[in-house]
C-alpha cells in the first residue's frame, strides 16, 4: 500500500519549508531510521529520518521548493513490486517574487532574455555527475549566477561548501550579473533564504509591536580579566579536564545571577498576563553563514563556568554545522549579544520575541575613568539592556543592570 511521506513539522512554529536536498532517489530502498532528505526551515537545515520502509516511488517536491506546507506529501512509498500512483495532493508552494524594476532602472533585454536556472539545479551536478555537498544558500547563489560548484573547494564540516566560498570563488572568476540599462554599476540580485525572511519578519514584528526602552551602563572588566586569566591558567594542559573560559561564558554567567537576583526581567509578555519563568534559560545570539541563530543555555544560574564554557562551544559549533535540534533553539527567557570580538564601543540589540528583554555586550576598551578625585585607566565595556516596557519599567531595567554591573566587577561570585 502506497504511503505518503509528508513535510514534517521540525518546530512548533513551522508552518512551511523547503526541500533542500534529497538524499534518497527514486527507485531507492528506504529503511526505517534512514536519512531522505535535507529541510529547510526558518532556523536551520536539518536531515529528516524516514518512519516507514518501502520503495521511493515518487518524488513529489522536487529539490529547491520554497513554501511547502507542513504535513502536505512531499513523497510516495510504495511496497517492492507495487504501483506507484500518478500522484499524491501535494500543497501548492509558493512561487518567488521577481525583484520589483523602477521606471528609472528597466531590466536589461540580455537579463530579461537569458534562461532561467532553477535554483535547486546547480550547474556542478549538471556538468560533472559529482555529487557535491554545499549548503541550499550556496547552491541557490551558484545556480543564480552559473557558477560550477565541482570546482569550488568547500570550507565547511567535510568539505561542505558555504555562502563565503561561493562569493570567494567569484571574486576569483565572476560570473555575469544581472545589469540596469541606466546604472553604471553592476547589481548582484540574491534570493532571500527562508531564514532570512523569517529574521526579517520576526525581527519587524518584534520593533514595531514590541515597546522598547534602552538603559545601558559602563563596566570595568579588570576584576573579571583577572579571574579568567587565573581560571584559564589552571586548565590542564591537555586530556579531558582542560577548559578555556572566555569572556561571553563569564557574562552568560553574571546575566544569569543578575535575572535570579531580580527576577522581574526573566519574564514574558502577553494580552492575558505576565508570566514568570522559575528557570532562567539563557539565549545567545550565533551568526551562522545564512543568518543568525539563538542556542540555549538552560538554567544558566545552576552551572558552574566550565559548564557553561563546554555547552556554549557544543551548541555554537552544531548551530554553525545546522545540527542543532530544535529544543536547543527554541524558548529562552532571556538572551545576550556579544559583539566585543568585532571591536564594536556600545549597540542596541532588538528584543527577541516573546521574551522581555536583550543585553547588548560590547567590546572592553582602556578609558580614562575618576576614582575619588584621581584619574585612572580602566578596562571598560558599555551593555545596553533592550526591555519590553509592556513587562518592565524603567526602574527595574536600571536595577538590573547595576546588579549585573556588581556581579562582574566583584566576579569571584562566578565561582562560589
């Protein structure tokens, strides 16, 4: 009997996704537990394991499909031996919208003219039979601009190939882009990644429906700099034991105290209430190739440093790979941006919903500072707190901040 193989629902929230990549073709023996496909969704690019067993009659969503709709089949099993049937009703996926053109800037006759290159049809597989291993970023890009993917050289886990090895391979031997007749300088058009359009949305919603205010304050880090140093020198030089503390461990820490210090930030908005989260569940902000990304440090208060610093690189690195599960970005209570290795002197970060509040870290700088009535040079860095002014008032956001300032000038409470 014939057995739709259906879009899954990889979260709570998703709604639609795309195909990536099949790894399965048809014809091809399916086992329960095998890995079929490579999907898409508004955080990540996930490997999706088959539950029944059978043979892969039909590929109903071909590779590169944009907006198919959760539970909607994307696929036929079938038993050996068996009929396939001609088709399976398969949600309508939604058809990019063509860059809009301004009376001023008419797209070229030669753009206008050239053929279309499906977006999941690379021109590696096409010219070479190679199976080539690149993310769905780098193959709509290479695709869009005719780029042989065979002879591009993968930075990625395994030699996967990334979003910046496309653009470098470029650079290195451009391809033609798309021109304006009345514009001198070339314009590279690069379709939007589901994640990019749902960090677009999300991210809009958060600042035009969420109330902000900001309160940001100055603290010195040599306290902090000190007991890292010493931690860090106190590592095992090699074997299981060894660490290495950095900084953005030592804050997700001191946040952490902060918020069960003063639990009025670790809250959540909503029409009906206001609810208060017993656990304090700490989400850090990673950029990965194709946008960004939020993995939870779950009660982040309750860990020790060293703790905190092997789960902070596990989930960074697997965020970087797309291996995150879900549960490990989704939720949080509160979370942290840390933009200090970019140099940056102060930001406001946008809050990340539904949760009420976002600290902006940046980068530690000597400034001149007053001590009594003497000056002195300090290590310094400037947070700034975004809060949902609905759950938070002013005076509590202040509050906060100055306990999280206490923390990390007096930082030994890191450790006891």
């Amino acid at each position: 009997m014939a057995i739709n193989i259906l879009m899954p629902a990889l979260s709570p929230t998703m709604t639609e996704g795309t195909v990536s990549r099949w790894l399965k073709k048809e014809g091809d023996t399916v086992k329960s537990g095998d890995l079929i496909a490579e999907i898409e969704t508004d955080k990540a690019t996930m490997e999706v394991e088959a539950v029944d067993e059978g043979i892969l009659g039909r590929i109903v969503v071909p590779e590169g499909t944009e907006g198919v709709k959760v539970n909607s089949p994307i696929a036929i099993l079938v038993e050996e031996g068996e009929a396939v049937p001609e088709k399976a009703e398969a949600a309508p996926a939604k058809k990019a919208e063509p860059a809009p053109q301004t009376a001023a800037q008419p797209a070229s006759a030669e753009a206008a003219s050239a053929p279309t290159v499906p977006s999941h049809a690379t021109p590696a597989a096409a010219s070479s039979g190679k199976r080539v291993f690149a993310s769905p970023l780098a193959r709509r890009i290479a695709a869009k601009k005719g780029l042989d993917l065979s002879g591009v050289k993968g930075t990625g886990p395994n030699g996967r190939i990334l979003r910046r090895d496309v653009e470098n391979a470029q650079v290195a031997a451009p391809a033609k882009a798309e021109v304006t007749t009345s514009a001198p300088a070339e314009v590279t058009r690069v379709a939007n990644s589901t994640m990019r359009k749902v960090i677009a949305r999300r991210l809009s919603e958060s600042k035009q429906n969420v109330p902000h205010f900001y309160v940001a304050v100055d603290i010195e880090l040599d306290a902090l700099l000190a007991l890292r140093a010493q931690l860090n020198a106190a590592s095992p030089n090699e074997g299981e034991g060894q660490f290495k503390i950095s900084v953005n461990d030592m804050m997700i820490k001191a946040v952490a105290l902060a918020l069960r210090g003063c639990p009025g930030l670790n809250v959540q908005f909503t029409e009906a209430e206001t609810l208060h989260f017993p656990d304090i569940d700490i989400s850090m902000a990673v950029s990965i190739p194709d946008g960004l990304i939020t993995p939870i440090i779950r009660q982040a208060d309750r860990k020790s440093l060293r703790e905190i610093s092997a789960e902070a690189r596990d989930l960074a690195k697997r965020a970087r790979d797309g291996k995150l599960k879900p549960e490990e970005f989704q939720g949080g209570t509160f979370s942290i941006s840390n933009m200090g290795m970019f140099g940056v002197r102060e930001f406001s970060a946008i809050i990340n919903p539904p949760q009420a509040g976002i600290l902006a870290i940046a980068a530690g700088e000597k400034r001149a500072v007053v001590r009594g009535d003497q000056l002195a040079v300090a290590t310094v860095m400037t947070a700034t707190l975004s809060v949902d002014h609905r759950a938070v008032d002013g005076a509590l956001g202040a509050q906060w901040l100055n306990a999280l300032r206490d923390i990390v000038q007096n930082p030994y409470r890191l450790v006891i």
